[in-house]
C-alpha cells in the first residue's frame, strides 16, 4: 500500500497537481516594494511540456470567474493549456493627488516633471520589474518551458501595452488590448515586417472620448501599415465585459 501512494506521489510530482490560481508575492528591486501576483496553473501541469504564456497587468483581476472559464474551455479542448501570470497594480491612492501609484505605473508621460523621484522614475521602475523580474521569479519558480508569451491588459494597463510594444517589440508574440487608456505612440516606429500582432477592443457603452482615442490609434495604426484587428464589443468600461471578450480572443492563440 506504501508503494502504491509513493508511486502516485512520484507521479503527481512529475505531471504537476490539479489545475490552480495561486497568489504569489515577491519582492522588487526596481520598486523596493513588495508585489503580488495571481498565477493560473492548468490541471496536469507538467514541467517537460511548452506552455503558452500570458503576461497581464491589473493582475488582481485574475480571479476564480477566470480560473472556472479556462477550467472550462481547457476541458472541451477549445484552447490547449495555457499560464496566465496576473501581475498586480499598485492601486494605493496618491496623497493630494487624484492619480493612485497605478497610473504612474502605466502611463509614461504622468512622470514627467514630477519633483518626487518615486513618482518620476515610477514607470521606469515598474517597466523593469514586469519585464525582467517578474519572468525571471515566475518561470524559474515553477520551472516553465515557454512556447510563446503573451500580453494581456485593460484601460491604462492596455496603454501600458502599448508602451511596451513600443519599446521592444519582440518580447511578447501577440498584445489583447481592451478599453485602452492612456495610450502613448506617436513614436511607435516599427520595422514593417518585424513586429507584434495586436487585437484591440472596446465596449459600444464606453465613453465617446475614450472610443475616439482608441479608433484614433487604429487609424495611426492603419496610417503606418501595421495589421492589426479592431473589434466592438457590448458592453462598457467593465471587468466582467473584459472576461467576456478575453474568454473569446483566447480562443484564437496560437
């Protein structure tokens, strides 16, 4: 009877346990602050597989209503087991300010003439930390062979996406943008043959400002003849409206 729990013991350590969504906490050099982060394992998670990777910001967002959808659509075969790292925002409030460290994080140009050096050199910092410390702490942890990575992110965290594919094009394979806030890319300069796909979104119940920003973009987009896919969803500026269409563009990856 021993032997028969040590093997399945040995064999549960090797697969990988039941799917999961854990919540990990590190510590950032770039921030000297501490972070949490949501991490969604599949069912059967095995260490000698490829996994295809999603990076998204906002990472509280990643919550059981995600974890059951992926349960779902992994179970019916409908997307192949995927990771998806949620690296969480920091949404304390600002003293005096309207802004929380979040926007700070995301939107580049909000440091820009700050005199507080946290604030100024925030979205540097942040950028480092979700770009080399968070890969680096995640997939060293659960030991993780990538097929692909991906980026996931809303509002101004879509924005922040959109920075990132700015500044360096290759790191992720394909950008899901939703509701996209905050957007710099008047420099975007890609070489017209070498850059990342992007599948941008927004609700038909958003505010017009923010539809006309994001139509704006794709016309940039169009202007530089970078493909790239527009698409209108019902609903608005909401984390269940997200789900709603992440559970959809998902099913698309590669």
């Amino acid at each position: 009877m021993r032997l028969i729990l040590l093997l399945i013991f040995i064999s549960l350590t090797a697969c990988g346990q039941k799917d999961s969504l854990e919540s990990v906490e590190m510590y950032s050099n770039a921030l000297d602050e501490h972070r949490n982060l949501s991490v969604y394992i599949p069912e059967n998670f095995n260490e000698n597989r490829e996994y295809n990777i999603i990076y998204c910001t906002d990472g509280q967002f990643i919550n059981k209503e995600y974890k059951n959808k992926l349960d779902s659509l992994i179970d019916s075969k409908s997307i192949e087991p995927i990771i998806i790292i949620g690296v969480h925002s920091n949404e304390k409030e600002i003293p005096n300010s309207y802004f929380e460290y979040r926007n700070y994080e995301y939107v580049e140009s909000l440091g820009i003439g700050e005199t507080n050096s946290d604030l100024s050199n925030r979205f540097k910092n942040h950028l480092t930390f979700f770009i080399n410390e968070v890969p680096k702490e995640i997939e060293n942890k659960y030991h993780l062979k990538v097929k692909n990575r991906y980026f996931y992110g809303v509002s101004n965290g879509a924005g922040f996406g959109i920075s990132l594919a700015s500044y360096y094009p290759d790191l992720f394979k394909k950008y899901i943008l939703y509701s996209v806030a905050g957007a710099e890319y008047k420099n975007l300069n890609w070489d017209s043959k070498i850059y990342p796909s992007l599948v941008i979104a927004y609700g038909d119940e958003e505010n017009e400002n923010l539809i006309g920003n994001i139509v704006e973009f794709s016309n940039f987009l169009h202007s530089k003849d970078y493909k790239h896919t527009l698409k209108k969803y019902k609903g608005g500026h909401t984390r269940e409206d997200w789900l709603k269409q992440f559970i959809e563009d998902i099913k698309l990856l590669k």
